[in-house]
C-alpha cells in the first residue's frame, strides 16, 4: 500500500468526489470501485484518482446502464490476460460509452427540435385573439389554423 498522507479516507473521498458513504460501500460491494488499501482499523482510503472511476460510474448511470453492465465494462483488466486483450477491453468500454452518447445527444436533439416547433407555434399565439380555454379544446387544433398544436405546446395547453 501506498503511504497513507498519498491517499484520502472514505469521508474526504466522497466528499471530493460529490458522492455519500453508502454509495461508495455499495459500489464497493458490487465490484465496481476498491478501496486503495485500508489501515489497521478497517478504515478505507482511495487514491484521488478514483474520483475518475466514480464519475466515470455516474456517468455511464445517466446514460441508462445498470450497474452490473457498468461493472463489465470498467472491469477492463483481468488477471491473467494479455496486453492487447486488456486493450480491446478498454476501447470496448469506450466505445459502448461514445455509442450511448451518440445516441443521448440524438434524443436530446429530437426534444430541443420540439421546443423549437412549441417556440414558434406560441410566438403565432401572441396575435389570435383566442385563448386555451374547456370550450375550445384548449386551442387543440390551434382555433385559427386547424392544425395540430406542436406536442410540448399541447401538454402545456391542458
């Protein structure tokens, strides 16, 4: 082990890395994140670069992993496996990773685009004399137009 004035115990740890003791016990105990070493006490202490590991966890958490899949992933190295396979395991993780990236900022893309569409749509509104009332539907259709309400400004509307 490291000398421990070069590692952090478990509550400045968490502290630095945005998280709570439970979680980090929880990661812990699911395999996700170890403890640096430990002192005679039991006591864990981390290396300030494991708040990479935790953010790298939280990270993959948004994008809609489990953490069992999560654990594969950054479980990149293996005991008795070669340089090259421990590679490929790494750009593996990496990859699934800028994948569901991909894919986030596609959606994130598709609800700005319905913003967009509300955004416009509620800027026509400023000029009707109507107003989303029980007796019109709520503008749904737009009473002036007759057309459909983009979606964000109908569930608005309601």
């Amino acid at each position: 082990m490291k000398p421990q004035q070069e590692l952090l115990k478990i509550g400045e740890f968490a502290r630095l890395a945005s998280t709570n003791l439970r979680t980090l016990r929880y990661y812990e105990e699911l395999g996700l994140l170890s403890p640096a070493g430990r002192s005679q006490g039991g006591f864990r202490f981390y290396r300030l670069t494991d708040i990479n590991r935790v953010q790298m966890i939280r990270d993959m958490q948004e994008l809609g992993l489990h953490l069992d899949r999560i654990r594969e992933l950054i479980s990149a190295r293996q005991a008795d496996e070669g340089r090259e396979v421990f590679l490929d395991r790494v750009r593996q993780a990496l990859e699934e990773q800028d994948r569901m990236l991909v894919e986030r900022v596609r959606a994130l893309d598709e609800q700005r685009k319905k913003v967009a569409q509300a955004l416009h749509k509620i800027n026509e509104c400023r000029h009707c004399t109507h107003s989303p009332a029980a007796d019109n539907n709520f503008c749904e259709p737009c009473t002036t137009t007759g057309e459909k309400l983009p979606e964000h400004l109908s569930a608005l509307y309601q």
